[in-house]
C-alpha cells in the first residue's frame, strides 16, 4: 500500500476509489437500516410507532427493554434457545466427526453413496417434511418437547456438519496420524490427541455455525411447540406479534436480544466459515 | 504407561484366543466394518428424523388420509389430482418459480458485484465484510419483521424517512396490492442472500494468484476482459456451489413470507412450502399437503442432482 501511495495518482484512480467508497458506504446503510429502524422502534412509546413521522425516538424509553421480561417468559425463551441450540450442536458434532473422519481417513464400500446422500438430504428442507416429521415425533413421543428440536435440528444440520468438517480434516495430513499409530495410539487416539487439536479452528467454525442455524430455526418449532414455556426465541417473540395489535415496540426489543449473540458468534467466524464452505465445495 | 507394558503380551494372548477366526482374518474383517461403526451415529441420527420423514410424506402423499394423519389405503394419486384441480395450485407453482428465480438470480448478481467490491483493498474493509455478514446471521423471521415495519403506509420507517428528506410529500402506499407485497417479500429475500453469495465468491476470489492479472495487465488486457478471462472462470466452482444451494434453500423458505402476508390474500403470496403447511396444518389436508411435497421434491431433485454430479465430479479429479 505504502509503495502506491508513493506514486503519482491519476484522476481517474481517484474517482474510481471515491465510487468505490460510495458503493461500499451505501451497501453498508442500506443493510444496517433494517437495524437501525428495529433499535429507534423500539426505544419509542406505543404512541409515537402508532403515530408515525418519528425517525427517531422523542425520549428513548429503555424501559421498554426491561418491560418485555415482564410481559412474556423471555427468560425462558432464551434458556429454551440455549438448550435446542447447544444440544443440537453437541448432538451434531458427536455424530458428525466421526463421519467426518471416516469419510476424510478410509476408504469403504459406498463412501460415494453415503457422500451423495449426504448431499441430497440438504434438498430436504424440514417445511417439506414437517408432516412426516410430525408423525415420527408423535411416535417417538418427543412433540411439544425441547429434545424433538434438538434431534431434529443436529439431523438436518448433519450435511453441513459433515461437509466442512470433512473439508477440513482433508486439508491436515495423515502423516502425524499415523506418527501416532506407529507409537502405540489407536484410531481414537490418534483422532483425538493428533487431528482434533489442528483441526480446532475448523470444528469451532462448525460448532458456532450449528449453533447459529439452530437458534435462528423457526419453522419446526413453529409447528412442534405448543406450550408456550417451551418456545425458543424465534416463535416466543410472536408473543408481542398477536392478531389485532402489534406491539412493535416490544417485539423488537425482544428480536435486538435474539439477535445478538448471534450476530456476536457470526462474526467471529465469518472468515474461516466462507474458506471452509469453499474447501469443503472445492474439494468435494 | 511404562508400567503397564508386562501386562500387555497376555492380554494380547487371550485376545488371540478367544475368537475363533485367526487373528490376520478378524483384523481384515474389523478393518472392513471399521468405518462403517464411524458413520454409524450419524446415518442413524439422519434415518430416523430425515429419512423416515421422507417415507412417511410419500407414504402419505399416495394414500387416503383422515385428519387424524391415518393411512387408508392407496387411493389411485387422487391426492396429486386433487391438488391439480385447484385453481390456487397453479398460482402457488408461478409464485413459487418467480420467488425463487428472482431472489437467486439478482441476488447472485448483486452478491457477485459487492464482492468484486469488498476484495479491493480499502480502509475500512474489514468493518464493511463485518458489517456485510448482519442478514445473514439474523434470523429470517426478525428480519421480515422488520421489513414489514418498515414498508408500512401508516407508521412504516421508510415512508417517515423519505418525507423528512423532502423526496416525498406524502406517506405512498407501498403495500397497495398482493403483487407489491410479493415484491417486497422478494426484495426481503434477496436482502437476506446476498451476503451468503458475496461470501461463498470472496473465497473463491482470495484463491485467485495475483499473477494472473499482473500478467494480464502485461499484455494490456482492460478491466472487464480480466473480469471475464480470469476473474469469472476461476470463481465459477464458488458460484455454482452457492447457486445451487441458493436455489434450495430460497425454494424451501418459509419465514419471510410467513411473517410478512402468511401467503394472503387467497394465496395471492403464497409459495408452495405456505401453501403446504396450511393445507396440512390448518385444513387437515395431510394427503394433498403430502403430495405438494412430493411436488416440490421432484423440482428440487432436479436441481440437487446437477448439483450432486457437478461436485462428485469435482471430488474424483480432486482423488
């Protein structure tokens, strides 16, 4: 960068550098203005939303951050979200990397298929399943319960699970693996003392991006969940959603707190998630 | 571990003893399982909650079904007639193929443009990807909300906006008719894709060696035949992986048009996963429901199945 400073610009360089800020600073509002707009809102009074010609808010009224723990179980919304979303990953990964491995380390009979399977159970989005999931759930007796959501949720997170975590065991070589063998280690050892370690940057990737699909699922819980203490976030906020009156200024209070944590995680493995889903693709 | 090593030789012995195979055939044979035992949670965990749903809506889709959800017997695809018979059916395939081609076809558009944008170098580049990454992370359902606050005539954010920046005079109606509902649900939705494309093409663009340009610029080559020549090939494995998965996961969303219009009025806005979830959930129609899945599944399979081939094919070169 140092190195072009240095040289003579021309104009049109400049221009195009001015355009290219312009761009990139318009993309930047536009997206944050969803946000923006959900913040103001829910600063404001029942009144003043109702009212309109406000951007933003006359008095911020934080109150209305402390009210909604009142006025729904957002506390226990967010606890359901912790449990569907933490036990879905562990669930996932559980299953996942020894698959993982499996599909990065040996070679079988049917690895192509067990492969192409995985890959076209991404085509089975739940909605489409939700009435077959409905009745497997009604059998196993787990409607209406934080467990179905948990399963349901590592099962369809399984193809990515697979996906980057097989990507990333390809990308380490077996070679200290089988350092370890030839010390005595078995398989699991080897595994969890040699690979797991160098392969953590990737699994972390994987785990926050489980944990960030299933706190951000909507529909199966939609349809499963009844009782209302058992909600997670994303349906319990419909709370302030009802069907005469929206209480918009609640409603966002609530989806700021949703949003978060999410936004927080997301953003601590945006890099090796993209180069992950790219090496996973790329290499198939 | 040292200590341990007297104790081995013997536990190796009775090892060998016990089964009746010979040692060499029971290490072949246990080589052989092996990975299946490693691929055992996970094709167990995805047989009973993907697979068997899979069954059961087949299953369903061909036979007669009371509102209770119990099979009575095949009933000739009187199901898929049935639905084909309902002259909200065709509306709800236009809607679904127009919501699909527009929000992956400009949004991959759009996101292949902002990454071409974002790989610059430039101050302030890192808060921008940062700042890219938001619609992606946030939930689909807050973010229609959201949305649906905005375009809102009364009280809505951009109608406020535009009139104190003096560009309109008075509140527009931006939500006048179904069509304009279902445009802003479009637009929503592209919002929401573009940083899933623009991520998946960054990567793809970050691998490409900065020889190829210099030697490009050599031989004078402008900017858009660099584009073209270079650029455009060498991120064509990314946008064909995220197009692809785009193409699913925008055909099977459900929240944004939940949230926004629940595919009011008279399927007006409705796609063919809201249709399908009203007719099994609210009408009790759990065998056409059915058979709307299996709809849907035969046009995904198309699409999942050039996907599928694309990387396996990949794959073994890569073998």
């Amino acid at each position: 960068m140092t190195q072009t400073a240095k040289k003579p610009v021309s104009t049109k360089k400049t221009i195009l550098r001015l355009l290219l800020y312009f761009v990139v600073l318009d993309v930047c509002v536009i997206t944050l203005y969803p946000y923006f707009a959900m913040l103001c809102t829910a600063l404001k009074s029942r009144e003043e939303i109702f009212s309109g010609g406000t951007v933003l808010p006359i008095t911020a009224i934080w109150s209305n951050f402390i009210d909604i723990w009142s006025r729904a179980p957002m506390a226990r919304y967010m606890l359901n979200s912790v449990m569907i979303a933490g036990g879905s990953t562990i669930i996932a990964m559980l299953c996942g990397i020894p698959a993982a491995y499996a599909l990065a380390r040996m070679k079988f009979k049917g690895q192509t298929a067990f492969l192409g399977f995985v890959i076209v159970s991404q085509m089975f989005a739940p909605v489409v399943l939700l009435i077959g999931i409905y009745q497997v759930m009604q059998t196993l007796n787990l409607t209406n319960s934080i467990l179905g959501l948990v399963f349901i949720n590592a099962a369809f997170n399984q193809a990515f699970t697979i996906w980057l975590l097989r990507g990333t065991f390809m990308g380490i070589s077996a070679d200290m693996e089988q350092a370890a063998t030839i010390d005595g280690c078995n398989r699991i050892q080897s595994m969890m003392k040699v690979l797991l370690p160098v392969a953590a940057p990737g699994i972390v990737t994987t785990l926050i991006f489980i944990f960030i699909n299933a706190w951000n699922e909507y529909t199966v819980a939609l349809c499963l969940i009844q009782d209302d203490l058992l909600k997670p976030l994303t349906v319990g906020i419909n709370t302030f959603n009802g069907y005469n009156i929206i209480e918009w200024q609640y409603l966002f209070a609530a989806s700021i707190f949703a949003i978060i944590p999410v936004v927080i995680l997301f953003m601590c493995i945006e890099k090796n998630l993209v180069s992950g889903l790219a090496s996973g693709g790329v290499k198939g | 571990m040292s200590t341990k090593t007297p104790a081995a030789p013997a536990g190796q012995q009775a090892q060998q003893s016990s089964p009746r195979l010979p040692n060499p055939g029971t290490k072949r044979f246990f080589r052989t399982i092996e990975p299946y035992i490693w691929i055992a949670p996970s094709i167990i965990l995805m047989a009973i909650f993907i697979v068997t749903p899979i069954i059961k809506v087949f299953q369903l889709s061909m036979n007669k079904v009371t509102r209770a959800g119990k099979l009575k017997g095949f009933n000739h695809f009187e199901n898929f007639t049935n639905i084909m018979k309902d002259p909200a059916f065709s509306l709800v395939l236009k809607n679904t193929i127009l919501w699909t081609v527009a929000v992956v076809v400009i949004s991959t558009l759009l996101g292949f443009i902002l990454a071409l944008l974002l790989n610059n170098q430039f101050k302030g580049r890192k808060v921008a990807r940062a700042i890219v990454v938001f619609p992606w992370a946030t939930t689909l359902v807050i973010q229609a909300s959201a949305w649906k606050f905005i375009v809102n005539t009364d009280y809505g954010t951009l109608n406020t906006l535009l009139m104190e920046l003096k560009l309109i005079s008075a509140p527009i109606n931006w939500t006048s008719s179904p069509t304009a509902w279902f445009a802003w649900e479009i637009a929503c939705g592209i919002f929401v894709t573009i940083p899933f494309v623009c991520f998946c093409v960054l990567s793809g663009l970050q691998s490409i060696d900065n020889s190829y340009y210099e030697a490009a610029t050599v031989d004078g080559a402008g900017y858009f035949q660099k584009l073209f020549s270079i650029t455009l090939p060498l991120v064509k494995s990314s946008l064909t992986v995220s197009t692809v998965l785009n193409i699913i996961y925008v055909f099977n969303s459900f929240p944004i048009i939940w949230t926004m219009t629940k595919g009011d009025p008279a399927n007006h806005t409705d796609t063919l996963v809201t249709y399908l979830y009203k007719l099994a959930f609210y009408n009790g129609k759990q065998g056409e429901a059915s058979a709307v899945s299996v709809i849907g599944f035969l046009i995904l399979l198309v699409c999942a199945s050039v996907y599928m081939i694309y990387t396996l094919r990949k794959g073994d070169e890569d073998l």
